[in-house]
C-alpha cells in the first residue's frame, strides 16, 4: 500500500484550514481531506492550517508535512 496516496481528514489530524490572507476559518472547505503530496498545493493555493484546539497556532508547510507523516506511520 502506497501511503503518500492516503486521504486523511483534516478532523483526523485536528486541523482546521484558513485563508491565508485573512486568517478566517474557512467553513465549507471544497477539500475536506489532504495528502501527503498535497500538502504543499494547500500553501500555494493561499491556505494556511491551524490546530483545532488552540485557535492562535498556526501550523508551517514543514510542520504540516511531519504531521501527516507521522499519521500514516500509525497507520
């Protein structure tokens, strides 16, 4: 099993996504799920991620990738 390929929820990784320029929740996200691969399409396209339990962290590309890598690793 190819685990780049792998949706994953955003809930699961207890992120929220936002506008980078505004930082506002975006509340009906098209894309409710990421991968590894998209990660960095995320950032391009102007968005920016933040945990869901603490409203002032916002996570880095880096961070992000990591994040999601040590997910599929439990998986």
């Amino acid at each position: 099993m190819n685990k780049e390929n792998v949706l994953v929820t955003f809930r699961e990784l207890g992120l929220i996504i936002c506008k980078a320029d505004t930082k506002r929740k975006i509340t009906c996200p098209i894309w409710d799920k990421i991968t590894l691969k998209s990660v960095c399409i995320f950032y391009k396209m102007g968005y920016v991620f933040r945990d869901s339990q603490d409203s002032k962290k916002y996570y880095s590309l880096n961070e992000i990738t990591e994040k999601v890598k040590r997910y599929l690793a439990v998986l």
